[in-house]
C-alpha cells in the first residue's frame, strides 16, 4: 500500500497537524513524497510520474491537499487504482480565496472524491460535512491521536495564554489578539508556530510573542508552562493542537473545533470576537470557570484516542480496498 503526500511533510520549519497527522498514521505505507505548491502547483508532472509508477490495483493514499485540485491527473489514476483520498481540510474552506477560486477548488474536489474508492476524514463533522458538499456516500473517519503527557504546571494559573497554529488568517490570531487587548487583566500569550505574511498585519502588543514553529522539548515547554490554552480558528476538520493541550491537562477555550474539544472545554462560535472577548474576561476574573475548564480538561484527557487506534482505524479502510 502507498502513501501519497507532500514533500514538507516532516519539514521542521513548516510543522502542521496535517503533517503530524500523515507521519503517525502513515508508518508501515510506502511513503512517496511529492513537491509542489500544493493544492495549485505550476508543474503537475511530479504528481503524474508518481502516480503512473504504481502498479495497477494496488492501494494508493493520496493526502487531499495533492490530489484534489487536480482531477485531470488524479482521476484517470483512479480507474485502476484503489484510491483513498485523506481530506484534512476542504480546499474551498481556506479563508482569503475569492469566490470564484473557492468555487474552482470545491468542484475539482468533488470530481476527485466521487472517483476515489474511498474517502477518509479526520473527524465525524469533517465527514458529514464532505457527505453532504458533495454527495458522497460513506465517509470514513480517522481521528488523529495523541501521545500520554504529563499534567502541565502552569504558571500563576492565569495569566499564561498558549496558542499554537500558523500564522494565517484562517486560525484567527487577529481576533484574539484585539480581543485580549479590550480586557483590563495582566497576561502573556505565546503564539507558536510558522511565521507567515498575515503575521505582519497583526495589531502589536509587546505581551504577545510569536517565537516561530517550536517541535519537541521546547513545544512540551511550551505547552507545561501555560495556564490557558486558547485557539481563534474560523474554520478547522479536527485541531490537533487542543488534544494535545488536553492530553496536558491544560484548560481550553476555542472555536471550530467540536470534535477534538469534546466536552472538554469552552467551544465558541467561529469568527466571534466578542464571544473570545466575553470568555477570556470571565476566565481571568471567575476561579470558579477556572476550575470547571480544568477540571474538565482532566476528564476529556481520560478518553483521548492514541495514535495506535488511530493507525489501525486506518489500516482497516485500506485493506477493505483490497480485491
């Protein structure tokens, strides 16, 4: 069975949860890698080369954000192939696409997905959600997992924000950013991850620091040393990064993430800054909301899915590909 996916994928300077994500569950696959400027590369060829390489009839996964923009060289490939397309994000949900581009991305999509075999989502809203966008049948959901950490410590229990997502709009560092900036409370926030363009039109506040993508012991640093984790996003399929947090034990509010947050935490409409406003100002002033987003934290970390369920959830979708 084959892997299809970026060639950044295990990249230390470009970490997401997609590549996190095809790393831990992809072990044991035959792992081709292939560059580009996915989803809209200029060249296509290294694409076409790779999946004309692959016998006829053997299992394919190909990461979505390679293969669904770009039918006219997938789908072909799909008629002898038994194609799984992992989505980790809808290419029409990128925010900042003009609506004739999210329109291009989203019907390219739909093509690639009707003529794979089978298409897999990383969580039960993610899969609803693609059933219904495009009218597919079944939708198998993989969950990302997470590895066992110890509680995290904090700092006062209050005024240590974390938030770790690149630099985009479409994780919202703008709406929490003016949202921490109306509330009269002492605090430090922490913004890992990639540094990108939107970073520069950021209002400036020398009590947030973006110290850039950070991976091993000083993201288990990172993450051991806050009190609150808190992510803005308009629009995510799973969010890694708030499992991981609860895996700490590390209280959460957030947005677009009902499936990874569970009942662990304080889930907020998408894109609302006053509802970011409202919660953070309740939870530097109420103890009381301070200990049930703990507390609540604790018992979602009892249930938190590993990465061995997750692996073989996956194994199970390929291998009923197989004649």
């Amino acid at each position: 069975m084959h892997f299809v996916l970026p060639a950044d994928v295990d990249d230390p300077a470009s970490p997401s949860g997609g590549n996190v994500y095809d790393l831990r569950v992809g072990a044991g696959l035959n792992r081709l890698t292939v560059a580009g400027d996915w989803p809209r590369p200029r060249d296509t060829t290294a694409l076409e080369q790779t999946l004309a390489g692959i016998p006829d009839g053997d299992v394919v996964l190909v990461d979505g954000l390679v293969g669904c923009g770009l039918p006219e060289v997938v789908v072909p490939h799909a008629r002898r192939l038994k194609l799984a397309v992992l989505v980790h994000l809808p290419l029409a949900d990128e925010t900042g696409l003009d609506p004739a581009t999210a329109a291009l991305l989203d019907e390219k999509e739909r093509q690639v997905l009707r003529a794979a075999s089978a298409v897999i989502a990383t969580s039960p809203t993610a899969a609803h959600n693609l059933r219904a966008r495009h009218g597919l049948g079944t939708v198998h959901v993989v969950v990302p997992g997470t590895d066992p950490a110890p509680v995290a410590r904090g700092a006062d229990g209050v005024s240590q924000l974390l938030c770790v997502a690149s630099i985009t709009p479409r994780k919202g560092h703008d709406l929490l950013v003016r949202a921490l900036q109306k509330i009269d409370h002492e605090f430090r926030l922490v913004c890992v991850g990639p540094h990108r363009p939107f970073l520069e039109t950021l209002p400036h506040d020398d009590r947030v620091s973006f110290p850039g993508p950070l991976t091993g012991e000083a993201l288990t640093s990172a993450y051991a040393k806050s009190d609150l984790f808190v992510l803005a996003s308009r629009a995510e399929t799973w969010g890694m990064v708030v499992t991981e947090a609860l895996a700490r034990g590390l209280p959460v509010i957030a947005s677009a993430v009902p499936d990874a947050l569970g009942d662990g935490g304080l889930l907020l409409p998408a894109g609302d800054q006053d509802a970011l406003e409202a919660a953070l100002t309740r939870w530097f002033h109420d103890p009381e909301f301070r200990r049930e987003l703990r507390a609540k934290a604790l018992t979602r970390r009892a249930s938190l899915s590993t990465w061995d369920e997750s692996t073989e959830d996956l194994r199970r979708v390929l291998v009923s590909l197989r004649p």
